[in-house]
C-alpha cells in the first residue's frame, strides 16, 4: 500500500486547558487557523507537546473528534494523534475512534513500562496496533528519551517490512544521524521518515528529510520556512543562521524548565494555552516576566507566528 510522504511543516499542537486543568476544547477552532495561516501542513496531536500520556481516554477522544471535525474536509490539512504507548488495547480503541473521527493518519510509540526487548518484537507490537485500522496509514513514533526504548529504526524497518500494509513511516525524534539516513534510503526510500528536532532540522534536510514535526513551529513558523527556503535556494549560511535562531529560541526551553515553556511562547504571541498538568513544571509570574525579556533580546517578533485576524461575519 502505497502513501503520500509528507512535505513542509507539521506542528505539534500543545492541547490548551483552562484555568481549573480541565481541556479547553473551544480554543481548537482558533488553533486549526493559526497554524493554516501560518503555512502548516498538519497537526500532530496527542503527543508529547499534546500531553497525550496527560489526557485521560475520554479527554483524547474529544480532542481527536474536536481536530476531526475542522479538518475532515480539508485535503491539504493532515492530522494524526498519538496512540499512547502503554495499553495495546486501549490503543487500538482510540485508533478505530480516530479512523471514525476523520483522522488522516495514526502514531504509535514504543510501551514505555514494559518495554520490547527487540526490533522483532516491536515489528510484532506494531503490527497488532496497525491492523485495528488498515484504512488509515501507521507511523512509529521514535522518541528514545522519553520512551527509554532506543531500538534502532533502521533494525525495525527491517523486521516490519513487507509484513504490515499500512505501515507508512516514521516520527523521527532523535539525533542518530546515521539510523535515520539509512531509514531515508531503505527500500529506495519506502517510508515517510519525518523528522522530530526543530533544533537539527538543517542537518536532517541535508540527508534528504522532506517533512518535519515539531513544536516550535506552533510559535515560529515563519523561521523554519525561512530556513528551508534558504537551504533549497543553497544559501546554506544564510539557512545556518536561521538555523542558529532555532536553537536560541529552544535554549530557552532548557533554562526555563522544559516543555512547558512552549506554552509561555504561545501566551507570548496571543494563543493563551493554559498551564501543562503534574508533573511537568509551569513558570511563576516572576519567571515568566524573566523570560519576556530573554524573549526580546531574540529578536522574536521578527519569526513569529502571526495571529489570523478574526473572520468579520455580515449580518
């Protein structure tokens, strides 16, 4: 079964909450356009960015049906959720809601508690959670630092090819640049390698990736296109230096606690997501304020994501 690879920029949406901790559901609509505005291809949802392993059964599914039914007749727009990684069962239920719900695709990684021993039995793993909907394209979903399971891709590519058909590819997030350019080339290039750190993405055009998933281009978009622009245009120091801008914009990830600064990116172009669950750790007012100022010294306002302005409606 053959699939489209995917192309260009496809965020990882944060899921936004309200004050009390519960989902904001009502905030999706705005988001679904401000990624379309700003030249996004897809959305990743119910990842890490996602707090997929945060969300309860219920809350997924009404984030996946809210994605769903924006995006269901758009074409150009390609949404898929993380499975989870723990429950094959549960995973395979949230993969036949998502197929209903109109998602274009599915992602799965790696059980993270009992973990697989081998790429074979991972290929085995795989195959079970793909054949609950073989209508829709499977992705694995590599992220060895948070899963703690660092099964060369490039060994599960061998044992999974040929032996489940709507195995389409791979979300790549690590740094092993050699598993992933031998994933790139296998088969002549069989399978869909997206690539998962915005922060290397220069080096992984380099190799050959085409499609990239990431959570910073929620907040700066405009900078990863730049970036790719210049390395198609072979201004290769210009695209170093974009490339330099992602990093700085993501050191600031590190000194302020992690993922859930990504959200202070958001508060700070106009998206308010809310706070992340326990037990990730959220910003104090002070360190928000600390980190507006290392913001600025960026040069933010010059890559960020814009916000749309709202659709006037004639009565």
């Amino acid at each position: 079964m053959a699939y489209q690879k995917l192309e260009g920029l496809i965020a990882a949406p944060f899921t936004p909450m309200l004050p009390d901790g519960k989902i904001d559901i009502s905030r999706i609509p705005e988001y679904y356009s401000l990624l379309k505005s700003n030249r996004v291809r897809g959305a990743f949802i119910c990842g890490s960015t996602g707090e997929g392993v945060s969300l309860t059964l219920a809350e997924k599914m009404e984030v996946i049906e809210a994605w769903g039914s924006l995006t269901r007749q758009d074409p150009d727009f390609f949404v898929m959720p993380l499975l989870g990684g723990t429950s094959l069962e549960e995973c395979k239920s949230i993969a036949r809601f998502a197929s209903k719900a109109g998602m274009d695709g599915v992602s799965f990684t790696a059980p993270f508690y009992f973990k697989p021993s081998s790429a074979a039995v991972l290929a085995e793993i795989c195959a079970d959670v793909a054949a609950a909907v073989p209508e829709l394209p499977f992705y694995y979903y590599h992220i060895p630092v948070l899963t703690g399971v660092n099964i060369p891709v490039y060994d599960l590519l061998q044992a999974i090819d040929g032996r489940v058909p709507n195995f389409a590819g791979v979300k790549y997030t690590h740094e092993d640049f050699m598993d992933f350019l031998s994933c790139l080339r296998f088969q002549n290039g069989r399978y869909d390698m997206l690539w998962g750190r915005d922060e290397n993405m220069l080096a992984a055009l380099a190799l050959g990736a085409k499609g990239s998933v990431g959570s910073t281009f929620n907040y700066a978009a405009p900078l990863y296109h730049a970036l790719i622009s210049a390395f198609h245009a072979g201004q290769l120091e210009a695209a170093r230096e974009w490339q330099q801008k992602s990093i700085d914009m993501i050191r600031l990830l590190g000194k302020y606690g992690g993922i859930a600064t990504g959200k202070a990116y958001m508060r700070r172009i106009g998206f308010e997501c809310g706070s992340f669950r326990l037990p990730v750790r959220n910003m104090t007012d002070a360190d928000y304020q600390r980190f507006l100022q290392d913001v600025e010294q960026l040069g933010f306002d010059a890559y960020r994501s814009a916000i749309p302005e709202p659709v006037m409606i004639e009565k």
